[in-house]
C-alpha cells in the first residue's frame, strides 16, 4: 500500500469544538497546519430535519454509543466536519469560577482570576454568542419561566452561538439555516482560508514518537470517501487526488495536537505508546449525566417551534443540579417519552400540548474509556442528585400548570425511592481521560496541555478537564484550544475584555 | 417506504451489536406476546417502543397532523441561506 507524505508545523487531530479552533488560529498566526479529520464533511442542503434519518448520517454510531455500566448511559457524538458542535444545542457556558478554582488548588492549573477572560471573549465574538430571546426561544421555554418565577428559582435565558436563528427547533439533527454557528461552519473555513488543508475520512492510527520527541502522525485514509478541502481549489483538487489514490498517509510535523474528543483521544495516545505513565490516560471519565421529563400543559407548546435549549433554572446549581431546555419534533419526542403502550399513543396524540425539560448533574463519578468499552457507573452521591433533581423538576412543572408529569422512571417509583438502574439517561459532554495536571504522576497533560514527557504532542478537547464544569463545556474547549494556539504560535494569549465586555457566568 | 429508509439508516449506520440488539428488540416489539416478553426487562419495552415510535412520527403526513412540518423547514433554512449566502 502506498503511502502518501505531507509536511506541517502543527498537524492537528479531529476538527471539533478543539481542533477547528486550534486549527484556525494556528494558520492564521502563519504556521502551516494540515488537519486530519475522521468523519465527512456535511452540506447543510442534506439535512432534513427528520431525526432519524440524521442521527445515522451526523452522529458516529448512528448516535448509539452508551457506556456499559450501572445504569447503560447513552453517549451521543457529533462526527465531521464541527465535531459534536455540529449537533448539539449551542449553549454557551463560560468556566464556573469555583471550577477553575479547584483546577488550582487540586492540578495545578492555572486558569483562574480572569486568565481565560480574554481566550473567551475572542471565541464568543467568533461565533457570534448571545443570549436567546423570549420570543425566540418559544412556548416550551415559557413554560419553565412560569414556574421558576412562581416557585422563586433561579433562572434565565441561554447565550448561544448562532446568527439569524429562526427557531427551527432541529440543532440537534443538522441546523437548516446554518444559524448555528458550530466550528465546522465558522473556524474550518476561516482555517482554510489560511492556508490549513483539511483531510476528511482520514483514521489516525497512531502519532510517531522518536525519543521523546514527536515526528508526525500516520493515518488511513477511506477510499473512495468524502471529499477533503485546502487553502485554495488547486489545493483542494490535490488532496482530493491524493484521497482517491493513497490508502496511507504520513504528516510528518514537529507539532502534533490530538483532538479527537474525550473517548476517542485516550486511544490515539494510547495506541501511539504515550501518554499512560500516570495511570490517568482513559480514566477519570465524567459525563455530565442527564435525563429530561415531559409535563402535558393546557396550552398549546408545540415544543420544537423555537430553540430547543434556550432556557436554564440554576436555583441548585451549587448541589451540582443543572436544569436546561430540551425539546424537539414528534418523531425525537417518541423516543424520548418515558412511557410505553396506550400511555405513549396517548401521550403523543396530545404532542402539540406537550412540554419538556432536561436535568443535569454535575458528577463525582468517575467511569474509563478503552480501545471498544466505555465503563461508567452511577456513584451513590450522583443518584442522591438525580433524587433530588427529579423531585424539584417534577416541582418545576406542576408550578408551570403541569395537567401531568411523565418522569423518567419505572411505573411506581417516586423520584425519592429511585435507584440507579431506575434512571434512564443520556450524557452529552464526556470530559476528563487524558486530564491536565501540574504532577506527571497525576495526569497525562502539563499545564499547557502538553503530554508529560513529549517533546511537541499536545491535547485539546474535553480530555483535558479534570474535573466536571457542571455547565455546558463547548467553549470551555474552544477557549483552552486558543489559549494552546497562542502558546505554540509563542505569543501572549489574547488580553482580557474591558469590564464592559465581559459576560457573567449564572452559576 | 422512505420511513423504512430511515429506519435501515438507522440501524445500518449502528455497531453490529446495537444493530443485532435493535433488530431483535423491534422484532418483539411489533408482536404482542413479544411486548409482554419486553415488559419482564425493565426499560427494555420503552427501548423498542420508542424507536418504533420514532419511525412512525419521522414520516411527515403524521408529523404534520401535530403540527410538525419538517418540509416546511427545510425549504425556510434553504430559502435563508441563497437569500442571506449563508454556508
């Protein structure tokens, strides 16, 4: 099999929330940069808002991948061009300070007093972040405010990044105006644009290392499989001619940043040799645990007419308990609905007058990742919060004029009785199996999220957090992304915003 | 016979082991005696109903009888994207 050579400064790993970024702002300060991306890249004219036909096309594993544990735990993962940015909600949480305060005290990161001001800001002005209005986020979001304000609670509109949103309901299965502003429409072509060429469908197998240094990145590429992109058409062309006729690709670059995501990064590092000394690599896993319940209101809600995440309650926030907007068209509410038989034909005639919310738990458990299984269980203190967050959810939409509420429970079982295997749950951001860590018998990354011990790999995706954030991580990501940009480009870190810019975090 | 498209995406796109699982499960699930033979596995029932539950509702004459239009959007985000040249 032939194998084809390129040449980088920095070669860059998956082209998500981490790499895009990492990617756009290396090729802009001048490096060269090629990035090696597994999934496709996908045209917005293809998606249909009809949520099965895109969950096959836009999640790897056709959104089937769960972790195998006490309870299963479904893991949905964005794969293409934008990562999961492509399909998640959009929302926008800068780092909780208490978080970036116990990355100091307990890793030895020093993130806090303002550091990442000015890497947020930069990204938030990138994608256009800003709250969501009423009016936009539609009847399903007016439901919970109804009851936070009765009840007293906590509770606001979300930032989110998209320009133009009309409320199409469907950012989870491929945003149809492209109002969404997820890195693969906004940081992959500004990277292009620079000079960066992009390689769709291509399998990295390992990161070559040499005494300590790194050499370069090999990679399969699919044959025959989507089309790639570069800095200009000729170049595209070539990487395209390339993608037909080589089945192996060598990058050989000084700089390696593997970006491939919380449970795929731990195996590239792995299977390249690096990376487990501490004994962290693929552990420490936290998913931000989640689950959602329905309530069927007097009023018609028509729950997918406005942005599905557009409202939050953080009245608990500081027990590690997070409610936010979930939403969407009848075909996702009948997957999603925690009832079964006549109940759920019931259930489902009356959609129209349907609500939901979701609930989030910031957690202390701690499951691994491997080369195929993905190991979690639900630790006594994390089911303790989803007791109580199942109650003040329940709480939440009976204030709002809930006629019924459809728990995500078992028949019979009260939220203050449930057990673990009750629980029916899902988890959208994995974070935490290569963490960073000051001690190199800790965690696998420094503080400037390099591998401990290697010369020139890096990390930068959700891996890197040693710690849940108990808020949405997205820009978390894109933030520490920039701040690794600026460090290998060798220049400060962009300012902290005037005091008029900054943006207060609600938990 | 697109929503049985779907639904072949669907399971066609998944790891052979959910894909088996899937298979079996909506197979028992389309039978009564198979659901009450899904209904001694806790969770297992509401796995198979709502995955044959998602296939009925993706098809657009029933999602449009709740008010859910999925032609009508994708034809307003392509209108929006020639008319303002967005990606």
């Amino acid at each position: 099999m032939s194998a084809e050579l390129l040449e980088a400064d920095v070669c860059v790993v998956g082209a998500g929330a981490g790499g895009a970024v990492l990617a756009a702002e290396l090729a802009e300060g001048g490096a060269r940069v090629v990035v090696l991306e597994q999934g496709p890249r996908h045209d917005p004219d293809g998606f249909t808002a009809r949520p099965m036909q895109m969950m096959a096309r836009l999640y790897r594993d056709a959104g089937q991948t769960f972790t195998l544990g006490n309870p299963p735990i479904l893991l949905p993962l964005g794969r293409g061009l934008g990562g999961t940015t492509l399909v998640n909600s959009g929302t926008c949480f800068r780092t909780p300070a208490h978080v970036l305060g116990r990355w100091r005290e307990e890793h030895g990161l020093e993130l806090d007093g303002g550091r990442l001001d000015g890497c947020f800001a930069r990204v938030e002005r990138a994608l256009s972040v800003a709250e969501v209005t009423p009016e936009l986020a539609g009847a399903n979001a007016a439901v919970a405010r109804r009851g936070a304000e009765r009840l007293g609670w906590s509770h606001g509109y979300l930032r989110r990044n998209a320009r133009g949103c009309v409320g199409s309901g469907v950012c989870a299965f491929g945003c149809p105006t492209s109002a969404k502003q997820h890195t693969g429409i906004t940081y992959v072509p500004r990277a292009q644009a620079a000079g960066a060429e992009i390689l769709t469908g291509a399998d990295v197998r390992r990161v070559v290392v040499r005494e300590g240094r790194v050499q370069g990145v090999q990679a399969r590429l699919a044959p025959g499989g989507p089309p790639s992109g570069g800095a200009s058409a000729r170049q595209s062309a070539a990487a395209s001619a390339r993608r037909r006729s080589a089945g192996v690709l060598e990058v050989r670059a000084p700089r390696v940043v593997v970006a491939a995501g919380t449970v795929h990064t731990p195996g590239v590092l792995a299977r390249s040799g690096v990376g487990a000394a501490s004994g962290a690599l693929g552990r420490n896993l936290v998913l931000h645990p989640a689950t959602a319940a329905f309530a069927l209101m007097d009023e018609v809600v028509d729950m997918a007419k406005g942005v599905p995440q557009s409202f939050y309650v953080d009245e608990f926030a500081a027990e590690g308990i997070m409610f936010e907007g979930v939403a969407g068209p009848p075909a996702y509410a009948a997957l999603a609905l925690p009832l079964t038989g006549a109940r759920h034909r019931a259930a489902m005639a009356d959609y129209r007058r349907l609500a939901q919310f979701g609930l989030m738990v910031s957690d202390d458990s701690r499951g691994a990742v491997g080369e195929r299984l993905i190991r979690y269980d639900l630790s006594a203190r994390d089911v303790a919060k989803f007791r109580s967050g199942l109650a003040h959810l329940e709480e939440l939409l009976r204030a709002a004029g809930a006629r019924e509420v459809y728990l995500p429970l078992p028949r019979g079982v009260t939220p203050e009785r449930a057990r673990a295997r009750d629980l029916k749950l899902m988890a959208f951001h994995p974070l935490g199996t290569a963490r960073a860590d000051a001690d190199p018998a800790r965690g696998v990354l420094d503080p400037d999220l390099r591998v401990h011990g290697i010369d020139g790999l890096y990390v930068a995706d959700g891996s890197v957090m040693p710690s849940s954030l108990g808020v949405n991580p997205q820009i978390t990501i894109m933030a520490l992304a920039t701040r690794l940009a600026f460090h290998l480009l060798g220049r400060p870190a962009p300012s902290a915003p005037t005091t008029d810019e900054e943006v207060p975090c609600p938990s | 016979m697109a929503d049985r498209t779907a639904l072949d995406g669907f399971l066609h796109a998944a790891p052979w082991p959910q894909r088996v699982g899937l298979h079996v499960l909506l197979a028992l699930g389309r039978r009564p005696r198979g659901v009450a033979l899904l209904r001694r596995v806790a969770g297992v029932e509401q796995l198979a109903q709502g995955v044959i539950g998602m296939e009925r509702y993706e098809a657009p004459a029933v999602a449009r009888a709740l008010g859910w239009d999925p032609e009508a959007v994708v034809a307003r985000g392509r209108a929006l994207r020639r008319a303002e040249g967005r990606p």
